[in-house]
C-alpha cells in the first residue's frame, strides 16, 4: 500500500518503538538498548531487543524484528495497512486517502458488518417458527436462552436464499455475498444459494469483537451425505488457522490457563459450568499459528481432546507445538464420558474441577501413552517399554525430571532404580552424541553458517552479500554515508532483497527524506527481520574504509557476474556458428 514517504515519517516518529512494545512486553534498559522476554516465542531469558535510536526491535532466539510498524502487524497479526492505521489512531492521526488501502479496508469493513448481520439473521430465526426444532435441540443439549444469546448462537433454515435475500435486503451486493463465504454459486446459471442450511449456527468471532465466520451443524442427521459440521471458507477476513472459537471470550478469565477442546460443543459447555477459560479449534488440528495466539493470554495450556484415536493422535501432535510456543502443558484424559460436555452433563462442575486437577503433565501422559503399547508380562515388550520410555526421559532437560520419571517407570516395570537410570543416561548419552554430530555438521559449513536465518531468503553470492550487508548496515546507522557509495546502483546487489532496500534508501535520500528501517516499504515480515538483523549485528564504530572496500568488492563482483555472462552469450554464439545451416 502506498502512503506517502512524510506521512509514514511522522507516524513512526509519534509511535516511538519503545512506547508501543512497552504496552505488550515488560522491557529493562541495559546500555542504549532495551531487553524483554520475546513475546512471539516462549524463552525464560531475555533476548528480545528494542533499539530506540535505530527504531528496531529484534529477538535473537526466533529472530523476528522490524520497525514499529512491522512489531504492530505481527503481535496484532494485521495487515501492513491496517497496523498503520492502528498506530495513526493510537496518537490521532488522520490516515491520508490510498484509494488501494480505503478499498481494502472498506470492503474489511463491509465484511464484518455483513457477518454481523447474518449473526442476528440466524440468532432471529432459532426463535422464529421455523426454527423451533433447533431451539429444542439446544435447550436439549442443556443450552439456557442466556447461553445462547452470550454465544450468538442461531439457525439457518432449510431454505435455498432466505440468507441471500436478508442481506440482499439489507443493501449488500451479489459480489459482497460472493466475498463473504456465506453463499454458494450456482454452476449452471450463477445464482446465488445459501452456504448453510437447517444447520444450528455457531458464530466465530475474533478477539476484537468482529463476527468473521460461522461454523454449522446440521441438525438433519439422517442425511448420511452432509457434514456434519462445516465451517465458512477462507475470507478476506477469515482464517481459520489464526483463530480459536470463544477466545474473545476467554481471554477475559481470570483462572490463569486457557482449556483447549475439539469443538463448539466443549467450549460452550466449559463456560456454561463457570470454566469460562475454554477455546476450540476450528475444525482442524491445532496450528503453530494458534499456538502462538494462545500465548498472547496464557502460559499454560490444559489439552482435552476425545478420548478416540483420532483425538489422541491430535493430542500427541499439539503437545510438542504448544510447547514450542513457549506453553505449560497439561492433558486431561476423560473418565466416563466421551468429552467434557458429556462428562458436565453426567457429573457437574465438582467432579471436573477434580478432574483438571488430577490432569496429568505431558511427560506423564506420554509415559502412559507408552504403557498402554505394551504388555508388560511379555520380556520382549517389557524392554520395549522400557527402552522407549528412556529415549523420552533422555529429552527432559533436568536431572531431577529425568530421575524423578525413571523411578516412576522402573516400578511401574518391577526392575530395580539402578538398571533404570542406567537405560536412560545411554539414552541421554546417545541423544546428545546425535545432537554434537548435528552441530559439528553445521560447524563445519561455514557458507551454510552464513547464510540468512529465513529460508525464505538465500545469497547465491556470499562474498557480495556480506559486503552488501555492511554497505546498507552502516548507511542506515549514518545515512550522510550514502553520497560515498554513489557509484553503486541497486543492480550491482548480487541479493535482490538488499538491492532493493539500497534503492529505497538512495531514494530517501536524494528526496531529502529520513533513511530509517522506519521508511522501507513493501517487504515481508521475514524481510524485515533480516534487515532489522543485519543492522542489530552492526554495533562498533562507523569504519568508512571498510566502507568503502565493501563498495569496491560489490563491484568487483558485479563486474565478474557481467563477464561470465557476456562470455557466455559468446561462446553460444561461436557455437552457433560453428552448427551446420547457420548462417550470420
């Protein structure tokens, strides 16, 4: 989005850096910099850094950073036009007209308020005749009208375009309709029919309040051919894998965790016994991008999934990405009941207050997991047992864990501390040879070393890149340096990334505008991070002769690209010649 140079200028000088992180990360002075736990990945040190004078933030665990503008798009997950937006309303600032982003945002905006509509379309028809079945399901499903108005939750009647005709009413066009997700298109004449029918509605909502999607179930289970659940589709403003049913309510609880379950059903019936901490996923297992939402308002997370091969596999795969996130984890098996919302029903909110707290961590579930493998009446499965419980004892990183385990283990297998302990310091002993073999590999590729953290980003010349690196590492600490590097042009990068953040900055520059990390427009996140990397890397003195020699390198090299190049197009041509019926 384009915004002009001054405006963008004067929203980063009246959000200065710190003032913004601030308000999410709990930051300490040491030296001219300021340090923080990483709000974007778990770390019990601090290794996020916020540069004031350079307006940067950086973490040197998950090596995210970038100006004020980019810390804004990933701890809110926005758009680089709605973060300028946001941060122009945190210090009241009009937003200059971009006919690119007033489109963008107003057809958000026209989104959000079509969903908002449908919300109380559905909402209005579960007490209509039309929906009175639905309205007896959820009474029956123990849904009080009181849960029910808290949640939003409606129907959507067996009709083909009771929906389309509502919001069609209500002035939104076929082509909004068509945005929304909430229709379906019909091959043959291009009509437009309602996504869900005689389904009871569940609306999604984001943790700002906006209605984003729905999620239905049919209430017809005798049609064998229909899911039964379906979820809008991807939107403008809906994806489902960076959003968690009930969140914008949960986040509000005061219990200190967060309970994440499989579905609408759980979270509904967790707040309605007073867990008001309960999210589900969305009808997908859990992503890291979930994950990482679900860090911004806990530190512990209580996993409850089905007690099904299904639901346990989904278990097994989120233990490892919530804790990647930086989460406690904890599993709770179900007892009698299938889900929590059977398990409510039967026993009430004592019993599963008893229940969470008897909820076992991850490695005790995991160890239980193992067990239920074997029998251990049988030697060979007995050793079985034990081998893999150490390779998962050997992963724990203290002592004490790992000594605590092994004694569960070894009585739980009848054999003596000792051989047990034995079992996991070889374990121990041969992951850590895994990991030292690991490193050494990485050691000793030095061109591997050296290339950039993303994967996203590759140097095809190392030599160039890293005198290219200097060159814009050292211009932005002191712009006033660019009129010493005039001889180079943005071509002359070997990286297309660094030759363009040359060419902006030379921009700037002749514009008379500030040259700042603050004023690169039009990168990535992850574009981002390398250049606030580079700078971050670059704290000594200003040397303008490696400046210089940098300068002269990327030349050098530039020039033996442009011979191989031209000594290729003629040798091609020589053999051309040489080719019989070529003729000059």
């Amino acid at each position: 989005m384009a915004f002009p140079p001054a405006f963008l200028d004067e929203l980063t000088a009246r959000n200065p850096i710190e003032d913004v992180v601030g308000q999410y990360v709990s930051l300490k002075r040491s030296g001219s910099n300021l340090f923080g736990l990483c709000p974007f990945h778990g770390e019990k040190t601090a290794s996020f850094s916020v540069a004031p004078d350079k307006g940067i933030y950086y973490c040197f665990g998950c090596h995210k950073g970038g100006s004020v503008i980019n810390f804004q798009m990933e701890i809110e997950g926005l758009s680089y036009p709605d973060a300028v937006r946001a941060l122009a309303k945190r210090v009241g600032m009009e937003v200059p007209e971009d006919e690119q982003y007033q489109s963008r945002y107003r057809q958000q905006e026209r989104l959000w308020a079509l969903h908002k509509e449908a919300a109380r379309f559905f909402h209005s028809q579960l007490y209509a005749p039309v929906g009175a079945q639905a309205l007896q399901y959820a009474y029956g499903r123990g849904m009080p009208k009181s849960v029910l108005t808290r949640f939003g939750i409606g129907y959507a009647p067996d009709s083909w375009s009771s929906l389309v005709d509502a919001l069609r009413k209500k002035g939104y066009t076929d082509q909004e309709l068509r945005d929304s997700g909430l229709v379906t298109i019909s091959k043959k004449n291009g009509n437009l029919f309602d996504r869900f029918r005689d389904r009871l509605m569940f609306p999604i909502i984001d943790v700002r309040g906006n209605v984003i999607g729905f999620g239905g179930r049919i209430m017809n289970d005798k049609d064998k051919n229909a899911a039964k659940y379906l979820n809008s589709p991807e939107t403008l403003i809906f994806n489902k894998r960076k959003n968690l049913f009930a969140l914008n309510l949960a986040k509000k609880s005061k219990l200190g965790y967060l309970i994440l379950v499989e579905g609408y059903m759980d979270a509904i019936a967790l707040h309605q016994y007073g867990f008001d901490c309960a999210v589900a996923s969305l009808g997908t297992a859990l992503t890291e991008d979930g994950a990482a939402l679900l860090s911004k308002y806990t530190d512990q997370v209580v996993l409850i999934y089905d007690g099904d091969t299904a639901g346990q596999n989904a278990t097994k795969r989120a233990i490892p990405i919530l804790e990647k996130a930086g989460l406690q984890v904890k599993v709770l098996q179900m007892r009698d009941a299938k889900d929590p919302d059977e398990f409510l029903k039967k026993f009430g909110a004592d019993r599963f207050k008893l229940l969470l707290e008897e909820s076992s961590n991850r490695v005790e579930y995991q160890l239980n997991a193992i067990l239920k493998k074997y029998d251990l009446r049988d030697d060979d499965q007995k050793v079985k047992y034990l081998q893999e419980s150490a390779e998962l004892i050997c992963t724990l990183s203290s002592s004490v864990q790992r000594e605590v385990y092994a004694g569960r283990v070894a009585e739980v297998a009848k054999i003596s501390m000792e051989a047990m302990k034995l079992e996991v310091n070889r374990a121990f002993k041969r992951r850590i040879a895994r990991e030292k073999k690991k490193q050494e590999k990485i050691d000793l590729s030095p061109a591997r070393n050296l290339q950039p953290k993303s994967r996203s980003i590759h140097y095809d010349n190392l030599k160039s890149a890293r005198a290219e690196e200097m060159v814009i590492g050292q211009t932005l600490r002191q712009p006033a340096l660019l009129d010493q590097t005039r001889e180079l042009t943005q071509e002359m990068f070997s990286s297309e990334l660094l030759g363009r953040v040359y060419g902006q900055m030379c921009r700037r520059h002749r514009e008379h505008l500030e040259v700042s990390v603050n004023g690169l427009t039009d990168f990535s996140p992850e574009e981002m991070s390398h250049i606030a990397g580079i700078l971050h890397s670059q704290q000594g003195p200003i040397n303008e002769q490696a400046l210089l020699d940098c300068v002269a390198a990327i030349r050098q090299e530039y020039q033996s690209r442009r011979v191989t190049t031209d000594e290729d197009i003629l040798a091609h041509m020589e053999r051309m010649k040489k080719s019989k019926g070529y003729k000059a």
